[in-house]
C-alpha cells in the first residue's frame, strides 16, 4: 500500500487566506474603477454557473456587507455591484471587453445618433 503524503493543514490555510486576500483586493479595485461614468464601464461577458465560479461569489458576498453598509445612494450601491461583477470576471479569467470605452458610446447611443442624423436628414428635404 502506498503512502500518500498528507497536505499541512496549515499551509493549506494560509493559501486559502492568501487567496481570499487576492479576492479583496481585486474586488476594491474594481469597485474603485467603477465608481466613474457609465461611459467608461468595460463590457461584461456573462459567465457560466460552475461550481468554482459559484465558490468566487460566496467568497466575494460577505466582503460586500461593508461596502453597502456605506453606500450613500442609489448611484453608489450601483458602483459597488457592478464593481463586484467586474472582480468575479477578473479572478475567474473571463473576458472583460472594452467595446465602446475609447469612444464613450455604447452601441444604443451609435444608434439612437445615427436614426436622429436621418431624421435631420430627411427633414431637410
């Protein structure tokens, strides 16, 4: 019978804390990051609802309660859950797409400018 070596209990610990550590810290960079104008948000992809995927999230949830505990409003708490959503994309390594950040525009304003300069257009007639 062969003798599998244990794992330390207490290094694994101190990974899971590390881990844990990394989590905050990104999700309080994307918080802070997001807390700009809507313009300048990244593009989120949705993202499957695996079991590690699922265990990021319970991770991140208790971290949440101080950030909306000080939320001042509606605007904030918005800033803070897309922030979150942001940091789930990060560490699980989804693709973040920045679509629409260098010009500012989302597709919905491309378009809703483009029908206007038609309607202009064919007024002019």
């Amino acid at each position: 019978m062969e003798h599998t070596p244990r794992k330390n209990p207490k290094k694994e610990k101190t990974d899971n804390e590390l881990e844990i550590e990394l989590m905050r810290s990104t999700l309080e960079e994307a918080i802070m990051e997001t807390r700009s104008t809507l313009k300048n948000r990244p593009r989120l992809t949705r993202i499957a609802l695996s079991k590690r995927n699922r265990a990021v999230v319970r991770a991140l949830n208790p971290m949440l309660v101080t950030y909306l505990e000080a939320s001042r409003d509606l605007c904030d708490t918005d800033s803070i859950l897309f922030g979150t959503a942001l940091a789930v994309c990060r560490i699980i390594g989804a693709k973040v797409s920045t679509a629409g950040r260098a010009t500012g525009q989302s597709s919905g304003e491309k378009e809703l400018r483009s029908v206007s300069q038609g309607l202009e257009l064919s007024s002019a007639d």
